[in-house]
C-alpha cells in the first residue's frame, strides 16, 4: 500500500532524568495549503487550522485507521496573528474537524 507523506515531529528529551532513550511521539497540526511546498512561503504553509487547501481530516483519518494515540498539538510557528484570535479561529478548526459542530 502506497501511503501519502505525513509529517510527524519526533522529540528526545536529552535533559530528561529519564535519559534520552525516552522517546515521546505527537502529532503536530495547523492550516496549510497544499501543492509545491518548496515554493511556498510560511505564510502558506503554517496557517491557523481550518484555514487552507490541506486536508487535515485525512490527515486525523490517517492516524485514526493506523491507531495513533498521542497527543495532537497545534502547530503556531510564525504566525501573524494575535494568539488569542488564532487560537480561536484554530479550535473552530479542530471542532469542524472533529465534527463539534
């Protein structure tokens, strides 16, 4: 089976009292657009969820169907706007995707 690419942060945590053989894996979301990402700036390419062409229900049906079951954080590198008006229209987002509403 051919799988779409998909994007998924991987953390060590080095300090860790634990020690760096503690792997922690997430998922990481935000608004995009799709097609050629390598001519995009950031302003395509990291947007509040629910804004853009990317498909991140897919995205979630992905996990879903492979039984992903950590954490999903918000992606907010180099946005614009002010956090409380992106958090917003981010969680309006997430309740679309997650069918809330």
């Amino acid at each position: 089976m051919k799988l779409p690419a998909v994007f998924t942060a991987f953390t060590m945590l080095l300090g860790h009292p634990l020690g760096a053989r503690d792997l922690h894996v997430f998922d990481s979301v935000n608004g995009a657009d799709s097609g050629d990402t390598r001519a995009m700036g950031w302003d395509k390419l990291i947007r509040p969820l629910g804004e853009g062409s990317f498909d991140n229900a897919k995205l979630l049906r992905l996990l879903d169907d492979v039984g992903f079951k950590g954490p999903v954080v918000l992606q907010c590198y180099n946005l614009k706007q002010p956090a409380a008006a992106h958090l917003a229209i981010s969680m309006a987002g997430w309740h679309r995707l997650a069918g809330g509403d």
